[in-house]
C-alpha cells in the first residue's frame, strides 16, 4: 500500500471543516481499488473559533486524521510548509477546506501522476464570482510576473497540487522565511501536468483575502521571486543622467544664441520634486529588498506548533 497525504490548512473554518472530510473520502473506495491509503491533515492556523474541536471530532471516528496546531496565525504559506514538513505520504496533495478546490478532481489527477508526471496542478479558467478589480489586478500581477521573472507562475494557477515526495523533499529544502508557494512549485520545476476548471466558489464562511491583502501578497511575490525592480532604480537613474545632460545642452545653446535672461524656476521646482520623488521611490525599492533581507537573516522558524495530534 502507498500513502496519500491530504495537507489542508484551516483558518476560522469550523463549519466547513467536517464538511470537506465527506467529501474527500467519496474518493476513498477509488484510492483504495489502487493500493493507496489516505490520511488528512489539517493544519489549524491559529483558528479562533471551533476548527480545532471540529478536527478532533473527527479524530475521534477516524485516526488518519491528524492535527496540527500553531500557536497563533502564521498565514496559508506556513501552514503549507508545515504540511508537507509533517505528511508521511509518498504523494502529497495541498487543498484549501472550503471546497474551492473540489475533492472530486483528484482521481483524474492521481491518473496523471500514474502516467509519470511528478505534479499535477490546477488552475482557474475563470473568475465567475469574483469582483471584477480583483480579477483585473490578479491579470496584472501574472502578466507583470511573466516578464520580470525567469520563474514560471502561471495565470490562475490555485495551490491545489498533487505531487510525489521527490518533489515534496525539493519544497521541503528551500526554507525561506517569506514564502511565495506560487513562485517555488515553479523554481523547483518537475514534470508537471496543468488541470483547467471552472472557479468554484466557497462552501461556507468567508475568505480571508481582502483586497489589500492581496496587494502585499503580491508584492512578497515579485520580491521574493524578481529583482528587476532594483534594476529599475539604476535605469532611472541612467535615464535622468542623459535627460539633464541634453538639458543643460539646450540651455547654454540657448544662452549663447539669445542671451536669454535668468527665467525658469516653477520648471526648477517641478524637476527638483520629480528627481527626488524618484530617489525615494527607488529608496523605497531598496529598502523593500533589505527588509525581506533582514527577515531572511533572523532565520526564525516558520511556524510554531502548540499542539500536535
Ligand atoms: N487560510 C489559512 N491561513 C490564513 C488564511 C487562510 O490557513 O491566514 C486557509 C483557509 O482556511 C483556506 C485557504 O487558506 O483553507 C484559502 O483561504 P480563503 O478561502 O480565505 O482564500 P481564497 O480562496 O478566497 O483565495
Ligand atoms: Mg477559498
């Protein structure tokens, strides 16, 4: 027999976490036709409400489950790492609880993973539900991507991926503090198969994404996975270099031709404002940088568990 770990982190979902369980075992008889056994993991994310007495419950009826819970709200990155660090399976598949990544697709996943590819990942071909500035700005963010990363993330792609423990150890070696799954399931590379669905939405409760939420996530994205934007600070800086050059050209040619009398200071105001609007911009950049930096230096642990069944 071969294990399956279903890795599934939960914040503040106490209604659906049970309901995620049934749904998942109605794919028990087809794993067990093909020698797999499956255990569940939920990885309770400093849940405030009754997530972790709900997993319990079920841990009671049914000892695959397991439960692991940190000691205050670490964020969905951490909670996925701690997954996969504590699954024992030689496959492992990451799921969200609130069945927006359905259950149902996982024999046609487990299939291809049969027809020796390492990974099988998932992606959204529409956004049905979703405001439509968020979707816009999701569209940004991937195309953005596309361009200033050698890492591949693709459009919509969601976390929902089946993989074998050889890809697993390889997420498992990069232990990076700001953690941008996305990014890293592309960097580690392996032979992976893209399944497209239709946008689902959640079962119970609400998400816990807002819009500036995203925003930051985003930005954690680009920084962790691009450094073009320090490159933007030094061709800024090039690009104001050659446009003062070609102005002071133009103002002695003017001086010498016409003489012209001292005129000109609200144009010296507006390049002073924007030269040095662009220098704290680019400060900014850096300052970003050295920050995820600093994190990175201090190497504390990711997560922190207060109690593990
Ligand atoms: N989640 C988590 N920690 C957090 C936020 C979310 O473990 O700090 C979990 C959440 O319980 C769910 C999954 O991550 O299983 C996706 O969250 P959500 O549905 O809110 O995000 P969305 O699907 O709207 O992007
Ligand atoms: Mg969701």
């Amino acid at each position: 027999m071969s294990l399956l770990s279903v890795i599934v982190p939960c914040y503040n979902e106490e209604e659906n976490v049970s309901l995620f369980y049934e749904e998942l075992m109605k794919n028990e008889a087809w794993f067990k036709d093909r020698g797999v056994e499956l255990e569940v993991l939920y990885i309770d994310d400093g849940s405030e409400d009754k997530t972790v007495s709900e997993a319990k419950k079920l841990r009671e009826r049914d000892e695959r489950v397991h439960l692991i819970s940190f000691s205050r709200n670490f964020g969905k990155e951490a909670a996925m790492y701690a997954g996969l660090e504590n699954s024992a399976g030689d496959y492992a598949v990451l799921m969200d609880v609130d069945l927006q990544d359905p259950p149902s697709l996982l024999p046609e996943m487990f299939s291809w993973l049969e027809q020796g590819f390492d990974s099988v990942a998932t992606r959204r071909v529409s956004r049905k539900g979703e405001p439509p500035v968020r979707s816009f700005f999701a569209r940004m963010f991937y195309r953005l991507m596309k361009k200033i990363s050698r890492t591949e993330i693709m459009d919509g792609a969601r976390d929902y991926r089946l993989m074998t423990r050889q890809m697993v150890d390889a997420i498992l070696s990069m232990q990076e503090y700001n953690r941008f799954t996305k990014g890293i399931f592309g960097w580690v590379g392996f032979r992976t198969k893209w399944l497209e669905y239709e946008n689902v939405e959640r079962a119970k409760g609400e998400t816990k994404w807002n819009f500036w939420k995203l925003f930051l996530y985003s930005l954690d994205g680009i920084a962790a996975f691009s450094t073009a934007p320090l490159m933007l600070a030094s061709v800024m800086g090039v690009f104001f270099c050659v446009l003062a050059f070609l102005m002071i050209v133009f103002i002695i040619v003017r001086k010498l031709m016409f003489g012209d009398p001292v005129s000109g200071w609200p144009s010296l105001v507006c390049i002073i404002l924007m030269t040095s609007g662009v220098q704290f911009f680019c400060t900014g950049i850096l300052g970003q940088y050295l920050a995820k930096t600093y994190m990175e230096v201090k190497r504390r642990p990711i997560y922190l568990v207060r109690e593990k069944l």
